[in-house]
C-alpha cells in the first residue's frame, strides 16, 4: 500500500496527463475531428484561391457549350410543361474551396471550406465541371468533408445513358470506378456516358458521372464496366454543393403507394 | 528567452507536455494538406505515423502503445472510424519501442528513416487486414491498393522524417538532460 502511494506521489501528474490526453483524443475522434477542421480552415485560408482565378480558366468554348445547353434545357423544360410536368424549384448551389484532402490513403476523402454556417447540411450533393464529386459526410460550422464517388465504400445507383441500362457503381481508388448492371447482357460500349439513374435515392437523377473505359461482361455474379469518372478530382479547386433533392419518380411512387 | 532550468518542476512539465501536444496538433494539421513535394502518386507522408515513431524510439513499450491509442483516436476522427488507425498506430509504437535501437545502430537519421519506412508499411497492412475481415471491399482491391498505398506512403514518410524528428528528439534530450541535472 505504501509502495502504492509512493509511486502515485512520484507519478500523479503523468497519469493526469495521460488520462487527459487519451480523453482528447477521444473527444476528438467522437466529434470527427471537428475542431482540428476548424483550425485548419482558418490557417489555410490566406491560401485559397479565390473563383475569379478560375473562371479565368474556363475557356470560351465552354462558355458557348453551356449557353447552347442552356437553350436546349429551357426547351425541354417548356416542353415538360406543355406535358404537364411540375417544374422542379432549382435549388441554388454552394460554392465551396476545396482546401484539404484525405487524412489517410484508404479514404477518398475531400475536405470543403464551407460547413454549417453556410448552409451545408450532411447528406448534400457535391458536383464539379465534369459531373458527380461525392456525398458530404460530416459538418463543422466552417469545414464540411465530402466522401467521393471514387472512395471504395462509396455505392452509386447510375445508369448508361445511351441504353438506360442500370447498375451499381462502387468506387476503386483513382479516378476510375467499377458499374455492375442488372442485367445479364446489358447494352454497353466503350466510350458510353454514364450518369446517376433515376432510381438512386442519395443523388439527383441524370448527373454525369464518366465515360465507360472497358467492359467485361463475362465477369461473375454480375457484368460489370470499369468508368473513368469525369470530374478532375486531384486536380479541382472549387465544387458546388447542392441540397439534395428527393427523386421525383420515388417521391411520386411514394406517393402511389399511399 | 527564459530559462527553461531555473522553471520550477511542474512549470518545466507543463512546458514539455505542450510543446509534445503542439506537435501532434501541427502534424494533425498537415495531414489533410498536399503540399508540393509532398506527394507522390496523389498520397502523402503519414505525420501521425512519424510522431509515434520519433516519441516510441527512445522510451518504453507503455509510452508507445499509449501515443499510438491517442493518435490513433484522432486519426479515426479525421478520416472514418471503421476500422480503426488506433491499432496500427499502437503496433507501431509497441514495436517501435522494442526494436532497442541504440543497441545495433548508431546514426540517428538515417535509423529512424529506416524504422519509419518498415513501421509504415508494417500500419498499412494492419490496416489492409482490418479491411479483409470488416469484408465491404473486396479482397483484390484491397492488397492491390494496399501495394501502392505502402510503398508511396512508406517511401515519403521515412524521407520526412527526420524533420520531425531532429527537433522533437532535440527537445525531448534537452529536457531529460535539465531533469538528471536538476
């Protein structure tokens, strides 16, 4: 007992330490790293670059693309009014810096510079040029990590949007990805665009999400097709952020079924 | 500049735990950031890992274990908690600890490089293992990442590493010096 005691006199405040230690670094696991973000955001900030850098970048032609589409989407949205489609209310993006990558290797793992205090909630849509970005998975009041679709755990519901032949997609790290279909003998060739299928829950339908680089339909249980997902991950600047929307086909089976 | 030998002892202590815990957060800090240089094949060095290296060499098996269970909490925090980097933090202080480096080899640098390297390579597989038992990757793809993720992180970690670790080591033998001169 009195060795006990000796040693606690001898070693209090190394066990204090220890303990105190050990519950920080608890604190900071359970709140995801949370403050560590925040201070990040704040150091790092006199470094980030600003939109009007890159929208330098955008070069004409991408300008003219984008007012040509514009022209065939107000045709199409008149067109669905003419059908008595409800339009959709467009949801105004965020615009956020990237301003961190991955903490580790075996994440696919973004961090934004924009969190709660703007108006990110988890669960929103990250889109980039080029297409579909990732999912935000955590929230600080000035940071906001976003899980990629390239991440391996990562599941998105797509579809090939020349056959409207559907299947999974999971991420391989990279900026490549592996589709599953459905179906035993879908229709698909090398060069086809891939965007969200409208059955997805998480994602808006219709985003484009890459080009299919190979297929292997002999591949077991299912066919599957390697992509080369689209938006430039390693290289982005800046993405926008959506709220997500619910797919109008779900929300109107929702609705059929009650 | 103040005396750091004429503080009083827990003055000293205190002062030694928040330069040990300013360090960790500097390395907590840098590792969601791709600075030039330090990246290879889109990964960078794992400062958490160099830490718990450069604080294992020289102090017991406990200490290790304990710095990898603390850094390893916070790494799950940064990036996912499933599975765990306090695992392959702990085997890599554990091991650390009791390689008894002063035993077979002398210069430190270069040691501590070569420790780094094995250690890192030594977490990834811990790591890939975890992956092959949580089961929602498949087995390919995770020791064909793993291939890649080890040697890239490995390569430039150990490169790293006496940054970190020439001014903690300084540090930390200063301090154990005014501690037996006290």
């Amino acid at each position: 007992m009195d060795t006990l005691r000796r040693w606690w006199d001898r070693n209090w405040l190394q066990v204090a330490l220890i303990g105190l230690v050990i519950s920080t670094a608890w604190v900071a696991r359970q709140t995801q790293g949370g403050s560590l973000f925040e201070v990040y955001q704040l150091l790092t900030r006199p470094f980030q670059s600003n939109p009007s850098k890159q929208e330098l970048l955008t070069n004409a032609k991408v300008v003219e693309m984008e007012a040509k589409l514009q022209q065939v989407e107000k045709e199409n949205q008149k067109l669905r009014e003419l059908l008595g489609y409800v339009a959709k209310n467009q949801q105004q993006a965020i615009a956020a810096p990237i301003v961190g990558r991955g903490a580790d290797h075996w994440w696919q793992q973004i961090t934004l510079g924009r969190g709660s205090n703007d108006g990110i909630k988890e669960d929103f849509v990250v889109t980039a040029p080029g297409g579909l970005v990732g999912r935000v998975s955590s929230v600080t009041a000035h940071t906001s990590r976003v899980m990629l679709i390239s991440d391996p755990s990562s599941r998105v519901g797509v579809m090939i949007n020349r056959s409207r032949f559907m299947g999974v997609m999971r991420g391989k790290s990279g900026n490549k990805a592996v589709m599953q279909f459905f179906e035993r003998v879908p229709d698909v060739r090398r060069g086809d665009v891939v965007t969200t299928s409208s059955a997805s829950e998480l994602f808006p339908s219709g985003l484009p999400v890459g080009r299919v680089e190979s297929v292997n339909l002999s591949q077991s249980p299912a066919p599957e097709a390697v992509i080369a997902l689209s938006a430039p991950t390693s290289v982005l600047e800046w993405v926008a952020v959506y709220p997500v929307e619910k797919n109008t086909d779900s929300e109107t089976s929702q609705a059929n079924s009650k | 500049m103040i005396q750091i030998s004429r503080l009083p002892y827990y003055g000293r202590q205190m002062l030694n735990w928040g330069v040990t815990i300013a360090s960790v957060i500097v390395c907590a800090l840098i590792l969601p950031s791709r600075l030039p240089g330090m990246e290879l094949l889109g990964i960078g060095p794992n400062w958490l890992l160099i830490w718990v290296v450069a604080w294992s060499v020289k102090r017991s098996v406990l200490q290790g274990a304990i710095a990898g269970l603390a850094l390893g909490l916070i790494q799950d925090g940064m990036t996912s908690l499933h599975p765990s980097h306090t695992l392959s933090l702990m085997c890599v202080g554990i091991l650390t600890a009791s390689l008894k480096k002063q035993r077979y080899v002398q210069e430190d640098f270069i040691s501590v490089a070569l420790i780094v390297f094995g250690m890192t390579v030594v977490a990834e597989t811990v790591l890939a293992l975890q992956f092959s038992l949580v089961g929602d990757r498949s087995l390919a793809e995770i020791w064909t990442d793993h291939q890649q993720i080890a040697l890239s992180s490995a390569i430039l970690s150990s490169l790293w590493a006496p940054i970190l670790y020439y001014p903690l080591n300084l540090w930390w033998e200063k301090m154990n010096w005014i501690e037996n001169n006290a």
